[in-house]
C-alpha cells in the first residue's frame, strides 16, 4: 500500500516558526482528506505556497484513467474545495507569523521578501 507524503514529511523545508502552523493545518486536513499527499511545501515571496493532491486529483495522480461517477466526483468536489479553503487560511496567515520564530511578523522586503518578527529582522 503507498503511503502518501504528507505535510510532516516536509517541515524541513520552511522556517519553524511555521512548523506549528502547518502541523495544526495538516490536522484539518486529515479531517477533510485523510489521504491527502503534498506536491510541495514551500515559501514564496514570504508566505508559505502549498500544493497538495486531493480527491480529484489524488484520484488521477494514483494512476486512475477512468473517471469518477457523479456521486464520487461530487464527493472529490467537496473534498478539493474544503482542502483549498484550509490551505488558503494557512498561507494567509504565513503573512502575518515570523517563519524563524513564530511571533507575530510581517513581510520584510530585502534581496528577498520574508516573513519576520522584529526581533529576528534585527537578527539577518
């Protein structure tokens, strides 16, 4: 049986100032699409940029050419957009959280755009 990467698997690749942020929404996430598995985890412009496959895609992903029937793409629907809704909150909120802390921060524009606290800004 595959077992999908999910985001756990994929802290490493931001700040931990994040990891508490990601860890709560891959626990929403479970809840909406227990199968869940991540394309990539990163930071971008100073927010968090996630990619995930769920219901639909995952269905594909996994390989499957037949199309779902209606009652299974509708459920793949719900599934899609209640995953887009809880990543959407959590990159939004990656504005506003320092990725090397985890206090409140905003975005600092320097040779590159990142999320900081005002204690870590004084720090790079």
């Amino acid at each position: 049986m595959h077992v999908p990467e999910q985001i756990p698997d994929h802290l490493d690749f931001v700040g931990r100032g994040w990891h508490p942020l990601l860890t709560r929404l891959h626990e929403q996430l479970v809840a909406v699409s227990p199968s869940y598995s991540v394309q990539q985890v990163k930071e971008k412009y100073g927010t968090l940029r996630i990619h995930l496959y769920t219901g639909m895609l995952r269905h594909l992903n996994l390989g499957n050419t037949d199309w779902p029937d209606p009652d299974q793409a509708a459920r793949y629907k719900d599934e899609d957009d209640a995953a887009r809704a809880l990543v959407h909150a959590a990159e939004q909120e990656s504005a506003r959280t320092c990725e090397a802390c985890g206090n409140p921060g905003v975005p600092r524009d320097r040779a590159w755009i990142k999320t900081l606290c005002d204690d870590c800004a004084g720090h790079r």
